[in-house]
C-alpha cells in the first residue's frame, strides 16, 4: 500500500484536487467565491470589476479592466500551464 501525496489523473479525486488548487489560487490573488455556487469569483477594487468562472477545466475571465486581466492570467500562468 502507498499513500500518494497528490492527486493523480484518471482517479476520482483528480477533478476535486485541481479545483481545490485553481479555487485557492485565484483567493490569493484577491477574489471573493460566490456562497450560492462554486465556480464563479469576484474581484471589486476601485475602479476594476473582474468576474472569473470555472466549468470544468475552462476558465473564462471577463471585465473592463484589460491591465488587471492580463496580470491575472500572468500570475495563474506562474502556477498553471495555460493554453489560450
């Protein structure tokens, strides 16, 4: 028997592992997750209104703020391989 130390893909606990970390992820840089559903993200600041929503393994990032959009993606980039 061996206990793994992160989740694998092609398991059941991969999907939930990866949201875990994606979710967790976007917290940190500033977002608020939604308490009715568990993809959609907020970010209020000033002048900046960004909403972020996960289905599945796509993400869709939307606002009017193009220079905070473009750090978002660059800070996920750091920690994800993003293909757009």
């Amino acid at each position: 028997m061996c206990k793994l130390n992160k989740a694998l893909y092609r398991i059941k606990q991969a999907p939930q592992a990866w949201f875990k970390r994606l979710s967790q992820s976007i917290i940190n840089i500033g977002f608020i997750g939604s308490q009715e559903d568990h993809s959609p993200f907020t970010y209020k600041h000033g002048g900046a209104l960004i909403y972020i929503l996960i289905y599945v393994n796509d993400i869709l990032i939307m606002g009017y703020n193009d220079f905070f959009i473009s750090f978002i993606v660059a800070k996920l980039h750091v920690e994800f391989a993003l293909g757009y």
